[in-house]
C-alpha cells in the first residue's frame, strides 16, 4: 500500500484494504496519540464554499500534529474575486503549503486541483460529487457503534441527488457486505449510476419515499439536509423543504441498536429531542473527524505508513 504523494479525490480511488487501513491509522491516533508527525509542515486550507465542520477539523487535525495551517474561507478576499483561475490559485499554493486541503462548489473541481498541484490534495468536497475524507469518518463512526461494518442494514434519508456525502458512503459500502435502503422524494432519489454500481455489484437495496417503510429494520439510520443551496429552482425546494423530520415517535418500534447518523449541519431534519437518545450518534460522529483526517494527512505526507 502506497499512500505518500496521493491525493484524496474520490472514495472510489482507494481499496478496501487502503480504507481499512486509514482506519486503523485513525484508530490509532483516537486513543490519544499525539505525536508531532507534521511539525514544521504547512497545510493549505481552501475553502470556496461554506464549512464548519471539515474546515475546523482538519485545522485541529493538522495543528494536533505540530504543523501549521494557511486558509482561504472567504474567496471574495482573494484574488479569486479578480478572475484569477483555479489552476493558477493551485499553482500559487502548492509552493506554499506541503499539503492543499480544498473544498470547491464544482465537480471535478478537486480532481483538477490535483492536476495542477504537485502537492496532495484533499477534497473536502466538491459540489454534489464526492466527501470523501467524510466517508472515512462515517465509516469509522460505523464501525466504533457496531464493531463491524458487515451484515448492517444502513437506510440514507434526504437529499440523495445532492447529496455528496451520501454518493461517497454509498459507494465505499459495496466493499462490505450490506443491505442499503433509500428514502427519498422522486425529485431528489439517489441518482441511476450509483444504483446501476449497486446492480453491477448485486448488492441488495431498497428504493422508498417513506422513511416509515424501513424505519424498524434499519441498523443505520443516515439522515441528510435537504440542501436548499443546490437546487437551480428555489420552487422546486419549497416542494420538498421538511418532507422528513425525525422524531422519538417515529423511532417507538425502532432497533434499540439503532443508531442515526448526519453528516451535519442539520436544519430541521433531526428534532432536538432525539439529541439525548441512545439513537444519537452525529456529535461524535463529527469528532471522528479529526482522528480520520489526522490518519490521512499523515498517510499522504508519508510521515506514517
Ligand atoms: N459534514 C460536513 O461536511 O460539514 P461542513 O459542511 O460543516 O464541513
């Protein structure tokens, strides 16, 4: 296995035994291990789309490894604003920083950073492409509830057209064995070409607009905002906007193991009150952040194997 030098654009780069591997590596350093592995080293944080989560947590992942962090959040201070392209922003930035984190409206806009980078380059999520350092963590939070990732039922809810981080998990879960159900109004179901992988694959799934269908038989329950933001027609929001809210009263016959999921951030999709459920798992599952993107910040640094 090779990671040194590699960019992280899409799960889809990665085997099964790579991901086990950055899990493990996360493992490692979620039991407290600190070592300044980037000490003296720069990470480039580009962030042309809103963040809080994948933002602060690499920042934190990268200065709890002793190195130090340089960041865009707001391209209207940057020369962006005066039509400087993409690949010159690249350019510029991989002779500054020894790792380039980004996060871009675009698909495809990562890959083409990777190309013009020498540096690793991380997608910290590109349009309603690919999440992929957030697969990881979903993954880790999986397999931290459950010890396993094999023979779980694991439902997503929302936005499955747009939604990146349900594209990125849905496709690292045909490395194992589960059974994926997906519930979504028609106008946001998940998109033909990761079902067509699923056939291709044959791994078993269900297709639903009523999250009352699965709600008892699920192990995971991953719940998605409806991104307002990345629909072309704000009425075609309005449709949908609050089509499912989970709360205790819909979980009454529900696994006693069961655990619900979000990426984050959540608007009204996860009421309050199932905050202090055992069901509950999204605060820590955005911790698992910074253990996961420490592992892959080491990885591509080579600094660990
Ligand atoms: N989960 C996630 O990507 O959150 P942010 O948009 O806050 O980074």
């Amino acid at each position: 296995m090779q990671f040194k030098g590699r960019d992280v654009i899409s799960i889809r780069d990665f085997t099964k035994k790579e991901i086990l591997h950055i899990l493990d590596t996360a493992k490692y350093f979620d039991s407290g291990n600190y070592k300044e592995h980037m000490q003296g080293k720069i990470m480039a944080s580009l962030f042309f789309e809103p963040s809080t989560r994948t933002q602060l947590s690499f920042g934190t992942a990268m200065k709890r490894l002793g190195g130090k962090v340089i960041s865009v959040s707001d391209p209207s201070t940057t020369s962006v604003a005066k039509g400087e392209t993409l690949f010159d922003t690249i350019s510029m930035v991989d002779r500054y920083a020894d790792i380039i984190v980004m996060r871009h409206p675009v698909e495809g806009a990562s890959r083409f950073a990777a190309e013009a980078a020498q540096k690793p380059v991380i997608n910290g999520g590109d349009g309603a492409n690919q999440h992929p350092t957030q697969t990881c963590l979903d993954l880790f939070t999986i397999q931290k509830a459950f010890g396993k990732i094999d023979g779980l039922k694991i439902g997503f809810v929302g936005d499955l057209k747009y939604g990146r981080t349900v594209h990125s998990l849905a496709t690292a879960l045909t490395h194992f064995k589960t059974e994926m159900m997906f519930v979504a109004p028609e106008t946001l179901a998940m998109p033909k070409e990761y079902l067509d992988e699923l056939d291709s694959k044959k791994i078993k799934y269900t297709v639903t607009e009523k999250i009352e269908d699965i709600i008892n038989d699920v192990d995971v329950l991953y719940v998605t905002r409806i991104q307002k933001e990345r629909f072309p027609d704000p009425m075609d929001y309005e449709k949908v906007k609050g089509v499912y809210i989970i709360k205790k009263k819909l979980l009454k016959n529900a696994k006693k193991t069961m655990r619900i999921m979000h990426p984050l951030p959540r608007v009204d999709e996860i009421a309050p009150e199932i905050d202090q459920t055992p069901h509950a798992i999204y605060f820590e599952q955005a911790g698992n952040g910074i253990p996961i993107r420490q592992a892959l910040i080491c990885l591509v640094s080579g600094v660990i194997e």
